[in-house]
C-alpha cells in the first residue's frame, strides 16, 4: 500500500538545542512527542516523505512543488549556521504527481522558486526523522490560495501519485495551529486563538478529518492559524484509508499552539471519502443562505448571474422590490465570497444612479467583473458565492481617530484627490489604527502625508 501513514508536526525553532538554548524546556512535551512521532515514522520504512510547508513557496492561485534534483538549508535565520542539512528531491515522483494534478483541473508546478533552501517549516521535521534514522528522498509543496477541498484533491493526487510508482510514502503535514494563544505571547490574544487549537486538535484524536475541511474561515483568520491547510492536503492523501489515529502531545504555553498526530494506515475504507461529505454539506449550507436572502442581496445575486451569463446587465428591475431600494439613493458596497475568502467587492461612496436597486445592479457586475485584484467571475463558481451588501450613510467629517469605532463606523482617508475607503465591522480588522492604515494605504496615501478623516455607518443585507 503506497500509503503508509502521516503525521501532524508543528515547526518551532526554539525547539533545535542550537536555536533553543534551554528555551526548548518550556515545550519539552512537544519536544518528547515530536521523537515519538519520529520514531513512528521510522518504523513504517518510508522509501519517500512527502511534506508540506506553509513556509516554502505560496501563491493564491498555484501550488509549487520544489524542483530540482535537491535542495540543503540550515537554522542560520535563527543563529545557528551550523546546524544544517541536505535532502534529495524524488523527481520522478513530482513529476507524476504534477500530472495527476493537471488531470484533476488543479494549478500545480515547479514555477516560481527564487530561494531553493529549505524552510524551517521543512527543515524541523526532518532534523527529527534524521534522528530517528529516516533519511529518504523528500517531495516538499506548498500551501495555496486556494479552497479547502482542492488542497484535499492534491493531496489526493500525491497518493494517486505514490500508487503509480509504487512508492511507500509517509506524508508529513508541517503546521503550526494559532498563534493568538496568550496575552503575552508573541502576537497576542484572540478568544478565537484557543477555540481553534480545540477543534483542531480533536479532529487529530478522533481522525475526523472532515472537520479539516469545514471549520469556520472568520474563526482560522481570529485565530492567526498556520498548518490548516497543510492538514487538508494530508487528509487528501489518506482519502478512502482507515486510520489509527494518535494524539501524542499539544502545548500552547508560548502562545502559538503545537499539536503532533499520527495517522497509521489500516487499510482501505470507503466511508473516509470527505471530500463527497464535504461538498454535500456546503450544497446544504448554500442552499440554506440563499433561500435566506433579502431582497438586497437577491438583486446583487440576479445582476452579477445575469452578467455572467449573457454578458449583459439587466434593463429592468424585478417586480415587488422595497421602496428603500427604488425610491432613495445611496452609495452601496457589493461583496462577494467563496469558500471564506474575498472574491470581489466594489462600491460607490455616494450615489452615482437614480436609486439603491440599480446602484446594487452596477456595482454587482463591477464586484464580479471588474474588482482588478481578481479574475472575472466564471459561470462555474456562481453557486460557489456568498453576497453581502453594504447600503452607506452620509460621511460626515471628524477630527479625531477617537471618534471612530470599528464595528459602527466605516472610515474615508483622504488627501487631496486620493481617497481610501474601508467598510466597517470586517474580519480581522480589530483595531481603529488597523482600519485608517488600511483605508489609507487603499488611497496611496503615505503616513507621512497629512490627512483628513471621515466616517460613515451602513445598514448590512447578507
């Protein structure tokens, strides 16, 4: 069976002596744990790792799989040139696996590399499995923008890879979990920080790995996650295997979680296909959201589908709309989502049309079509979004940071004709310097120019 097993690792260097000095005592459980899984490892007689980095190459729309015949690295980024190492690449693998990837419609290759070294993100697992005597040719690749169900599929297409070549792979899935753990750790506290590293950790004891694939996007992004989608790959690898799964250790005491698994194959079993469980349960989610719609939404949804599918923008209104919508104007934001990330959003500040529905219709088409961060939207990926739209107020002017909020208000930075606008009460945004450096940096406004400030509230339709 090509598949052999896979294990979960984190990736501190404190915990390498040479980086560490006596620091690495504060997490000797991991420490301890992360020789265990080693040591387990070594007992499965891989003939290749296959690992996956969140800190090699990354690109949001392709996944990179190191090329060459091999790369070295050492912890010289963390004071100590001299604990170094060298690997082999398996070429032949990475080629099959670059293949099984293109026939599964996914964005894989070996374009883009500019440092060939080792990550640490690589490098600590196998200075571990080194010292457990494994020392076997590697595949190393590298997270995505991408859904959680395509890193799934490439993992799926690494074990559809391995079985080609009759290869027996253990895949090392190298991540950390949150880094908002602690007041007094280095990024700091988040509620959501602690909630994460729960989930997470007991989809390892349990071998769920479904929940992999479907935990709350807003709640990873609070929590300053990192190995998330490295697991997904991992349970790709393992799609339609039994496992023993094992929770060695999880520690969060220097205020970013490190939790380490290990998944022994136990042979096949058809039940542990998450993908299909996956799908069918964001159909349902979908479907739920958008038999929930107001009328607001309804409108950005009908103009973009129309676009997209006729390549024209709707003449007419639909029967039966609000009078907010046709007998008022307003500036209005359109939003659009998919799989938990942003997929487009264009808005105007003040109303640039007769009335709120047909600020929606062009701003729908423009979020949709023409937001320049992002590729038009295709006909395929229709069902796949989620709407929100955002109906502002008037901006009033203010004189102070300290008359903004980051829930009620949004902010306009402005400084001669360059404006910057950041909607109100969004993920990730905490703080009200977050959200003036954003809006700023949004207007190609410098901190060093000087600036005026002006707030706004909106009324919300998701």
């Amino acid at each position: 069976m090509p598949m052999l097993g896979a294990v979960i690792v984190p990736h501190p260097p404190l915990i390498i002596p040479t980086v560490g000095w006596d620091q690495e005592r504060q997490v000797q459980a991991t420490i301890d744990a992360y020789r265990a899984a080693a040591k387990q490892v070594a007992g499965w007689r891989p003939e290749v790792l296959v690992i996956s980095s969140p800190h090699t190459v990354m690109y949001a729309d392709y996944f990179h799989i190191s090329p060459g015949e091999g790369a070295a690295g050492s912890m010289a980024a963390f004071g100590a040139p001299q604990t170094c190492l060298e690997v082999k690449y398996d070429t032949q693998l990475r080629q099959e696996l670059i293949r099984q990837a293109e026939a599964a419609g996914l964005q894989a290759g070996t374009l883009g590399e500019r440092d060939s070294s080792l990550d640490h993100g690589t490098f600590l697992p196998l200075y571990f499995l080194r010292e457990a005597g494994v020392n076997c040719p590697i595949l190393r690749i590298g997270l995505s923008g991408f859904s959680p169900l395509q890193h799934y599929r490439l993992g799926q297409c690494a074990a559809k890879a391995a079985d080609k070549l009759g290869r027996g792979v253990v895949f090392v899935a190298s991540g950390d979990l949150s880094h908002k753990l602690r007041d007094a750790g280095p990024y700091g506290y988040a509620p959501e920080g602690p909630v994460f590293d729960r989930q997470v950790t007991a989809a390892m004891a349990s071998g769920d790995f479904l929940q992999f694939l479907t935990i709350d996007p807003a709640l990873c992004g609070r929590a300053a996650e990192c190995g998330l989608r490295s697991f997904q790959i991992m349970a790709g690898a393992l799609d339609g295997l039994g496992v023993k799964p094992e929770l060695f250790s999880y520690e969060g005491v220097t205020g970013v979680g490190y939790g380490i698994a290990a998944f022994s194959v136990t042979g096949p079993d058809g039940s542990r296909r998450f993908a299909a469980q996956c799908e069918e349960q964001e159909r349902t989610r979908l479907a739920e959201r958008k038999a929930a719609e107001d009328p607001w939404v309804k409108l950005a949804r009908l103009s973009l589908e129309a676009f997209v599918r006729t390549g024209q923008r709707i003449h007419t209104l639909p029967d039966g709309l609000p009078q907010e919508l046709t007998d008022r104007a307003a500036g209005a934001f359109v939003s659009l989502h998919a799989h938990g990330q942003l997929r487009g959003c264009i808005g105007t500040t003040g109303p640039t049309t007769a009335s709120v529905a047909w600020e929606i219709v062009q701003n729908a088409v423009s979020a949709g079509a023409r937001d320049p961060r992002f590729p038009p939207v295709s006909e395929d990926e229709l069902d796949q979004l989620e709407y929100s739209v955002d109906v502002l107020g008037e901006p009033e002017a203010i004189s102070s940071p300290a008359q903004l909020d980051v829930k009620r208000y949004g902010v306009i930075v402005s400084c001669g004709g360059r404006r910057g606008l950041l909607l109100p009460d969004l993920d990730g945004v905490d703080t009200v310097e977050q959200q003036i450096d954003i809006a700023r940096q949004k207007g190609g406004i410098s901190s060093r120019e000087a600036y005026t400030l002006e707030r706004f509230q909106v009324v919300r339709h998701t």
